[in-house]
C-alpha cells in the first residue's frame, strides 16, 4: 500500500492505475475503487471484500454529463432527483445499454476531484461484505495494507450515514435501502 496525498494521487496517469485498486474518502464513508471497465480491478474489488457477484458495484461520478456519454438512460425524474439531491447521499440504480447500473454524485472535494480527473469509479465501502465499514486510516492500512494499491490520507468528516439507493429504472422511485435521505 501506498500512502500517498491528494495532490501526488492526482499526478498520475489512468495507465498508472490499471488493474490498480485505491481507497480515497467520500462524503459517507471511505470508498474502495478502481477505473471504469478496469475488469482486472473490479474482480480484485470482489475478491477483497468477499463480495457475491449479484451485488453490483456503485458508480461515482462528478457530473451528469459523465453518465450521459456511457449510453445510461437519464430520465425526467431522474435528472429532477439529481438536480434536487446531487451531490449528495442518493445512489440511482438507471437504465443502460448493459442493464441496469447505479450512480452517486458524492458531496466531497476529494472524491470530485479524483472523479473529475479520472471520470466515472466504480466504487464499495471498505470493509468485508455484510460487516461494518472501515473509518480510519489506521483500520484500513491493518485489514487491507497488502490488498488496496494506493490510499488517500488527505484528513476528511463523514457522515457514516449509508447513502439511500433508489431503483428508478422502471419509472418509479423503489428504496432498496434507506440511508440519509428521504424520498416520497
């Protein structure tokens, strides 16, 4: 594991980060994630966490325009949702050409910037499948030093709120999961 700041992880290329797994701070909690499409990346990803494969991956992005050009539906309600709640704690499971596929705009500086420099990440909390999320550094470094490539030690607040997953694909807002906001 390299422990490296904001500023060096930004200096590097996305040939740099192929098959590479990085762990930076979010608005909620600390992210795991990779390349967009990095299969190599994302299978490390599962492996780590211990993850079924019927769990899909969430996918952070800085701006809507970033989903647009993947071929994802972006329907009236869910450009209304995220214009209303974007960035922020809402995860929207959307219509694509592969079926369907979920996108969070965080709330935080780091993970923007990192989004804005490196485009769409799939991403996880840290922690084991169905066991709580990893918060601090030193956690992280003692389960995951040998598996996660880079972490971002720049200094974050958290919410530790889960983010509120909607599936909206089917034209109606269905909660998978409750988190910090709420939609009627």
């Amino acid at each position: 594991m390299e422990k490296i700041s904001l500023s060096e992880f930004l200096k590097l290329e996305k040939q740099d980060l192929k098959g590479r797994i990085f762990c930076f701070p979010t608005d909620t909690v600390y992210g795991l994630a990779c390349l967009y499409a990095d299969e190599e990346a994302i299978k490390r990803i599962y492996e780590l966490k211990n993850r079924t494969y019927d769990k899909p991956l969430a996918h952070l992005c800085s701006n809507i325009n970033q989903i647009a050009t993947l071929g994802v539906e972006i329907t009236g309600l869910a450009e209304e949702l995220m214009k209303k709640y974007w960035p922020g704690p809402l995860t929207l499971i959307l219509n694509s050409p592969e079926g369907k596929i979920s996108f969070r705009m965080p709330d935080s500086k780091i993970a923007l910037k990192i989004i804005d420099r490196f485009s769409v990440l799939p991403t996880t909390s840290v922690n084991e499948s169905n066991k709580p999320e990893l918060n601090s550094l030193a956690e992280i470094e003692a389960a995951y030093g040998n598996e996660i490539d880079y972490l971002i030690i720049d200094p974050a607040t958290f919410s530790k709120l889960p983010s509120t997953v909607a599936d909206i694909s089917g034209g109606s807002i269905k909660i998978l999961r409750q988190g910090a906001i709420y939609l009627e």
